[in-house]
C-alpha cells in the first residue's frame, strides 16, 4: 500500500492543473461570449438626394486674362532745340485736343523770323530795281540802242531777284514755323502722364521726349489664347460640340478687379495672323467705349467672350463629381435604385456646375447630397428629383451675385491630387480627360473646391 507521505504531491500536482484550466477557461470566456452575441448589422438605406440629367444647348462664356492699351498713344515731342521755360498741364490730367503742355524759350527763335523778314524785305527791294531796269532796257533795244547782251542782262537779273525773294518768303516761312514749335500742344485728347523734363532744362535731338498723351476713349482690351486651347476650340467647333456665333461676331464683356462688370460692351477689332514665337500665343483684340474714363490703359482686367453654344450639354453640380486616385467619378441611382459607379470625364467649368463630356447619359440620375453614405450596389432611398437647370443666356451685361463666373479654361491646367483619398471635382482643369476611376466600394471623401489661381502671374488665358 501507499503511504500517506506519496500521495500528497500527486494530490497537489492536480489541484495545480485544476487551477490553471480554470484559469484558461475564464480567460476565453469573454472571447466565446462576444462572437456568440456578434450579430449581422441590419441593412439601412442610405437617404440621398438625386438630379436628373437633361442635355440641353447651353450658351458658354470663354474668360480670359487681359489688359487694357489706349488706342492712340501719342509720345510729345518737342521739335527743336532750346531751354524749357515752362510746363503749362497738370501731370496726369486729361487734356482737350490743342491745349497747350509746354512752353520753350522763344527769343531766340523770334530774332531769327524777324532776320528772315528783314532779307526778305532786301530781296523785294532788289527785285523792283530789277523790274526798273528792265523796262528801260526793252524799248532801247527794240530800237537798237543797246545790243541783244544787254536785254538779256537785263532780264536775267530780273529772275534772279524774283527767285530770290521766293527764297526769302520760304525762309521767313520756315523760322515762323521753329517759333510755333516753341508752343506745344496736345494733338489728341486724352490723359497725361509725367513730365520726364524739367523747367529750364536745355532740349536737344537727343533728349526731346517730354510726356506721352494717350487715348481714353475707345480703350484696346488685349487677351491671348494659347495654341493648345486656339487647337481645342476648333476641334470643338469642327465636331459641333460647340456652335460659334455668326460671322464670328463675339460679344466681348469685362471684368473688373473687385468683380463687378463694366458697363459697356466690346467687339473683336483684330486678330493676330500668327502665334507669337515667343509665347506660343494668339493676339486678340477688343474695342471698348470708354467716355467716362473708368479705364486706364495698363490695367489688367477679365475678358469674357460670349456668344457660342455647348450642343446637347449635360451639367451636373460640381459637387456632386468626386475624384479618387484614378480619376473622377459619380454615383448614378439605377432602375432598382441601388447606388451605381460611374466613371466620368468632365469638361469646363460652368459656374458651380461642371460640363460632362463623357460617362453620363439622358435621363441619368445622379446622386448630388449624402454622396458618404453610398456604396455600390447598395439600395438608397431617394429624395424628390429635380431637373437640372439649363442657364439662360445673359443680356442683361451684369454678373448673377453669388455665381462664379462662366467657363473658366487654363492656359495652365491644375494637377489633380496624386494622394489615394479621394476629392470633390473642381481642382483638376475642365478640359483635362479623366484617368480610369477608382474601384467600387468604400465611397472617396470629398474635398472643398479649391480657389482660383489665375491672375496675371499665371495667366488664366485659353478658349
């Protein structure tokens, strides 16, 4: 038989066991519990609301970076040699057409009128003894008198004094023309700028160039396209995606620094033959009417051209385009109103909507609010549907108040986000395609639009 002694390490060797069974039991405990609890989460509809896409001919607006030149920029010159005595305007006044700007120093120029006076005066004098002369001569040498030598003495000193003093008229003539040159007026009527010579400084050939007048009214709004954009245009037109006014004839608004629109209208007066070499951009020219002054030559406005027509257009808000890192997309209601992915390609800007050029059909129902909450194929319950709006084409010449303006092209289009999280349309340029969309499944978060970057830096030109 065992004794005693043997069996109590056997008893406390499974009572050690005992214990850590226990243990492990109530470790697992929690684990085993939680997954017998975990449940399938109920299905929930995501609450969105749609748009209706309806294609419609839409009236687009082209803006671009310009700026204003005078139409007639006059450099005051002065045309001959002497002392400044004194400047008559105001530096950068508007001046009338004859008002006087400078005065030069004018005795010298006097003495020398009243010099060319005084020989013209001479030669008279020895014209008419002349004349004398020869009426004395003729009837002598009809009866010969005197000999044929000295009748044509005679008359030959006559036509020298004669042409004489034609000389003297044309030199008299010309000092009186030196001595008005030392008035100098203005040959047009517009604004002034400074003065670059001072009063009493001495005027020559090399230095004349005393201020510059320039034309107020009609004022030149410049803008260039860029050979990119001038190539896009016309593929457009040549598709028909875009109807261009008759005859070319755009009409030409601008845009002011603080936003508001200026009150007159413009045309298309000139269009450069060539791209600029240099730039690789194409010269266009408008004419403004600018009677009270508002515009200054050198200042850089907006130049908007409008008149085309987008054909069959579909518009869509921009925020209702999301980009990922494979391109935009768009989430569409189908039929059986689950969500669908829709890969899209968006063209130009259109206020806060953006143009679609490709991924998106008539009667399309796309999904513009509570876009975080949808995933593919994923039923949604739908708002009431609105159609989206076709723009009216603008003739009243004034910018809607909260709007952003029409379509703006780069000349430099902004790169769209390489990071993998997704952004709300609006960064990347309208005329850039879309990569192949990101994969369906967790919706990309959008991003706020962006502001503009244009400006005469980097300009904002293109059509």
């Amino acid at each position: 038989m065992m004794s005693t002694e043997s069996l109590v390490p056997c008893r406390s060797n499974r009572t050690f066991r005992a214990m850590c069974l226990i243990a492990v039991a109530l470790l697992l405990l929690p684990l085993i519990g939680g997954c017998s609890k975990k449940q399938k989460p109920q299905g929930r509809q995501a609450e969105v609301t749609i748009m209706k896409v309806v294609p419609a001919d839409t009236p687009v607006t082209f803006e671009f970076v310009a700026q204003t030149q005078s139409s007639h920029e006059v450099e005051i010159r002065a045309r001959v040699s002497g002392f400044l005595e004194k400047r008559v305007y105001t530096e950068g006044s508007i001046v009338k057409k004859g008002s006087v700007l400078f005065l030069m120093d004018k005795k010298p120029f006097q003495t020398q009128v009243n010099a060319a006076a005084a020989a013209l005066a001479r030669q008279k004098a020895s014209l008419e003894v002349a004349r004398m002369n020869l009426e004395r001569v003729k009837p002598l040498a009809e009866q010969n008198a005197l000999s044929q030598k000295d009748l044509d003495d005679a008359k030959g000193s006559y036509e020298s004094s004669a042409a004489a003093v034609e000389q003297a008229k044309a030199q008299l003539e010309m000092e009186q023309l030196n001595l008005s040159y030392c008035t100098i007026t203005a040959p047009v009527t517009g604004i002034t700028s400074a003065a670059m010579i001072q009063d009493g400084a001495y005027i020559s050939a090399m230095n004349n160039q005393l201020t510059t007048v320039s034309v107020l009214s009609p004022m030149w709004v410049n803008f260039s396209v860029s050979e990119n954009d001038m190539k896009r245009f016309t593929d457009r037109v040549a598709s028909g995606q875009i109807i261009p006014p008759k005859n070319d004839d755009y009409e030409v608004q601008i845009v002011l620094v603080d936003g508001s629109v200026f009150s007159e209208t413009g045309r298309i007066t000139f269009a450069a033959p060539s791209f600029n070499p240099k730039t690789g951009t194409f010269l266009i020219r408008s004419s403004f009417k600018n009677e009270k002054g508002d515009l200054r030559p050198n200042q850089y406005v907006r130049a908007r051209m409008k008149g085309a027509i987008r054909r069959n257009g579909i518009l869509v808000p921009q925020r209702a385009v999301q980009q990922g890192a494979k391109g935009h997309f768009m989430w569409v209601v189908d039929k059986d109103g689950k969500a669908e992915f829709r890969p899209v390609t968006l063209g130009d800007w259109y206020g806060d909507d953006v143009f679609v050029d490709a991924g998106l059909r008539a009667g399309d129902q796309v999904v513009t609010d509570g876009l975080l909450s949808v995933r593919q194929g994923e039923p949604v319950k739908i708002k009431p549907a609105t159609e989206v709006p076709v723009p009216e084409k603008d003739t009243s010449g004034t910018k809607p108040q909260g709007t952003a303006p029409a379509v703006k092209i780069e000349t430099v289009p902004t790169k769209p986000a390489a990071a993998p999280e997704a952004k709300t349309a609006g960064t990347a340029a309208p005329s850039k395609p879309a990569a192949k969309p990101v994969e369906p499944g967790t919706p990309a978060k959008p991003a706020a639009k962006p502001a503009s970057s244009g400006g005469p830096g980097g300009t904002q030109q293109g059509r």
